[in-house]
C-alpha cells in the first residue's frame, strides 16, 4: 500500500513509512519479542480433502457460509450440501425446478435463503423449505438491510422481497 493510505492519507515518504516499520520491528525484537515459529509438518495439522468420493457434492465450490444451526453449508452447479463436522449430505431444494445454486446467505433472523441459476429463490426456517413466487424480472445481487428487508438487483432493475408477504 502507498505510504498514503497505510498512515491515514498522511504526507509521509515510503522511506520514512520503511524506516518507522524497521524501528518498529527493531524494537519489538530488542524488547524480547517472540520470533514466530515455524508451520507444523501438513501431516501434523487437521487438513483433509472432501472429494464426491467421500461423500462431496462435487467439485467447483461456488461459496460457502454458516448457518445459524451451526452446520456449514456448501454450494456448486450440482446443488446445496450441509456439513455436520463428519460428513456432508445434499440438502433436498423441494419445489426448485433446478439444482444449479448460484448463491446462498443467512439473514439476520437466521434463515438460509437459496437463489438458483434459474432466479428462483427459497429460505429454511425451523428445517421447512419455503420456496417463494418467481420474482418478475432476473436478478443477480442481493442484500438484506437493517429493519430485515431482501432486495434484489439486476439489469432490470430493483426488487424488494416482503418476507412476511412471502412474495417479491
């Protein structure tokens, strides 16, 4: 970064920027700071692959995101996976012409809503699937504001989701 922005826009050279890291590291190292010890051996850390052969959707993670349940919840072209710690499980999407999920968030009520590649779009509360009604036009963003409110962006234009309603 410019010496600019690491130092609130201040007029400071990138020399002076370096040497004030210099003396900072410096002093830290003078006053007993610890060195920062190496990475332990990939064999002695809890990595582990998940592949279709042990139970993973499938490979071309499109994101992922933590429900308020807890488990992780896992999303590509194939579908919507739930992972419990040990293993995942395909999460059914009842009423979904497709699988193809392009998009999952958890709003502030801690519902998980789902949008597919087809603009459909569904949440789970308390383990029941609500699909809602197809929004009128295509979208791609989306964002939750404060009071709880959905909306919906795309080329042509902007659409508020009324979740009470349980229609765009």
């Amino acid at each position: 970064l410019p010496a600019r922005q690491l130092l609130g826009h201040a007029p400071y050279s990138s020399m002076t920027v370096a040497r004030m890291w210099l003396g900072m590291a410096l002093s830290g190292a003078a006053a007993g700071a610890q060195t920062p010890q190496p990475l332990p051996a990939l064999d002695d850390m809890q990595i582990r692959h998940f592949t279709a052969a042990n139970g993973f959707i499938g490979a071309d993670v499109r994101g992922l995101v933590q429900g308020s349940d807890r488990f992780l919840y896992v999303f590509n072209a194939r579908g919507l996976a739930r992972f419990d710690g040990h293993a995942f499980r395909q999460v059914p999407l009842p009423g979904f012409r497709g699988s193809y999920v392009t998009g999952i968030r958890v709003d502030r009520a801690g519902r998980l809503w789902v949008r597919t590649a087809d603009s459909e779009l569904g949440y789970f509360e308390r383990g029941v699937f609500h699909v809602l009604p197809p929004p009128p036009v295509p979208f791609g963003s989306w964002s939750e504001t404060r009071d709880g409110q959905l909306w919906l962006g795309g080329v042509d234009g902007l659409i508020r989701v009324n979740v009470a309603a349980r229609e765009p």
